[in-house]
C-alpha cells in the first residue's frame, strides 16, 4: 500500500478575516476532493489570515499512481488560484 502526500503552503493576500482566509480555503479543499477524490485538509496556520498548510493524501497500490495525481491536483490549484502558492511538497510512504 503507498499513501501519496500533498503539502501546500498558500499565501492569501487579499483575505482581511479568517471568513476570508476559510472562503479561498473551501473552495480549493472541495475543488480537490470532487476532482481527485482526495482527503484534504488545513493542518496548519489556522490562526494565520493570510498563510494557510493544506495536505492531501491518496492511497494506491503504485508510486508512480499516486504521484501523477498528485501532480494534477496540484496543476489544479496552480491554474485556478495563480500566485497563490508559496511552497509544495509530494512524496509518497510506503506501508
């Protein structure tokens, strides 16, 4: 089994609240999971307006699989949100 892990570190420089920040945040976690049927969430910054860490995982029975979704999703986000991102990370654990 190898579970394949998207880390994405956005800069939100027009959010002024967290409502703001939770709006951008939403429309990317759902966007994510509804195309690639990803597990999403914001594991970090939370407190953070402008600055939010959302990972995603997936789990499949090949590397390279999971990775290629992985990349999608994350072309995804880069086309709909563009200068959003600030940092990314994919890797995959093997279990």
């Amino acid at each position: 089994m190898v579970v394949s892990i998207i880390e994405l570190i956005i800069d939100i420089p027009e959010a002024r609240s967290l409502k703001d920040k939770r709006k951008v945040i939403k429309s990317i976690k759902d966007r994510l999971i509804r195309k690639f049927k990803l597990s999403v969430a914001e594991v970090d910054k939370q407190d953070s307006i402008r600055t939010a860490v959302l990972a995603g995982a997936l789990v499949s029975n090949s590397k390279q699989h999971g990775e290629s979704v992985l990349h999608k999703a994350l072309n995804l986000v880069e086309d709909s949100f563009p200068g959003y991102l600030y940092r990314t990370k994919i890797f995959s654990e093997f279990y």
